[in-house]
C-alpha cells in the first residue's frame, strides 16, 4: 500500500509520542478526526454512547448527542453535548449533564492526486455548570485518498487548565477501506503526551467500522486499549443522520470515506 508522504512524516511523530485521551470532536467512530467538512447546508447527527474504563474507574457518556452543519463551503460547525456518568474506586456512580463541546472546522487545502486536504480543526470544551476552566484543543488533520483506501490523521496542542494538570500534544493516524457501498472500516493508533503532572502519557490501537444502511442512515462503531502508558479500553457506537437539500443525504465522497 503506498503511503503519502503525509502519512510516513505523521507516523513517525506519532510514535514518539506517548498517550490516549479522546478530545473534543474527534471524528466518528474514530479518537482520530479528519479534514472534510459537512457539506454546505447539510447536518450530521449522531445520537449514541462512548465510554472509557481504566485504572482510574469508568467514564460513560449515556446518551450523547452531536450535531455538524455546514453554514459555508469548506467550513463546518460542530456542537456536542453528553448526560455522563462517572465512578472509581470506592467512588459512588456520579452523573452530571457534561461538559459542551463546540468547534469550527475550516478545510483550507482541497485534495488532490498528489498531495492531501487539510484543515484547521480548533475547538472548546466548556463547564455546563462552570466549575471548570474552558479547555481549548488546536489541531490540524489531513486526509489522502487512493482507491478504496483512505488515510487520514494529524493532531494537535491543547490547553488543559486545573490544579495538577498540563498542556499536552495529541494526535493520530487512521487508515480505512471501502469494503463494499454501505461498508467502511479501519484502523488507527492515536496518543497524546501526559496530561496531568506526575503521570506518563500512552498510546491505543483501535478498529471501527461504517454500516451506511440508507443513503441518510448509518451506524457507526469502534473499539480500542492502550498498549503503552495509562491502560484503558474505550469503546463508541452511534447511530447517524444524514440531512440536507437536493438529494436525500447525499454528501461529499472525501467526508463520506472519512470515518
């Protein structure tokens, strides 16, 4: 398989990096986001559940829902908002309306045979019930199609306020395979550097998979553990719904191979 030379450079960064969390936003079902924006005047919507259980306890966001809209050309909104429930160790199960999610997608380099789309992702993650500072995350991702084969990836900086915890720089690669027209899945590794003082960052593997059963319909899936540093297993499943005018669903070739 042949690699952009996108691809190769992003590799090797990412390795040697160390950590997983998920950020803000990342593109469904994957922790790693790509470039290609909703279509002008077209949403996504997803409706559905992720959650991450490791050494520190279980984080679950039952339900979440997310929603994209394409006001302008090459230019995506995007709003997030999950009811999660948390415990840990001799910790009682807490629950809470979580934290919003709200960013702006700008694709500033179209795609073409000889050298990736990009786009300039950032995004804030604010307190509903402002007992926490907004977190900003500032990353850039790129995508190259060839064939079946999608490969996307990039990643970012982000500002992590609160007593103990740090900035930190995270990011992944995917790679993912039109098996058939409603059929999509792939792989992706995705890390970050440690976020809170005094601990290591880790890395994770994980699959997903695109079940596009109608033309506005899809059912989206992933699973994934840390190989290195914090372990954890996380896990994500939601339902979307395509809309938009013109034609029922339809919505750009690069953003539908995307995840």
């Amino acid at each position: 398989m042949r690699l952009t030379r996108f691809a190769v450079a992003y590799t090797g960064m990412l390795f040697a990096l160390c950590g997983v969390t998920v950020p803000a936003l990342a593109g469904p079902p994957y922790q790693t986001d790509d470039p290609a924006p909703v279509p002008y005047r077209h949403y996504e919507i997803y409706l559905g559940t992720q959650e991450e259980n490791g050494a520190g306890g279980l984080e679950a966001e039952v339900p979440f829902l997310e929603v994209n809209y394409g006001p302008m050309p090459n230019v995506q909104v995007a709003v997030s908002t999950p009811y999660a429930f948390t415990s840990g160790p001799q910790v009682p199960l807490g629950r809470s309306v979580g934290a919003l999610d709200a960013g702006v997608k700008v694709r500033f380099i179209q795609e073409t045979v000889s050298h990736p789309q990009v786009a300039f992702y950032p995004s804030m993650e604010l307190s509903t019930d402002g007992s926490a500072a907004p977190k900003l995350f500032l990353p850039l991702w790129a995508q190259q199609t060839m064939g079946r084969t999608t490969i996307f990836g990039g990643g970012g900086w982000e500002r992590n306020p609160g007593a103990g915890n740090r900035n930190f720089w995270s990011g992944g690669v995917a790679d993912t395979y039109q098996f058939s027209k409603p059929i999509n899945a792939g792989i992706e590794v995705y890390g970050n550097t440690p976020e809170v003082w005094g601990e290591r960052g880790s890395m994770s593997v994980g699959i997903g998979m695109n079940d596009d059963f109608s033309d506005i319909h899809s059912f989206v899936v992933s699973i994934g553990t840390s190989f290195a540093g914090q372990r954890d297993l996380h896990a994500y499943a939601a339902y979307e719904l395509r809309l938009g005018p013109g034609s029922t669903g339809d919505r750009e070739t690069d953003s539908k191979k995307r995840a």
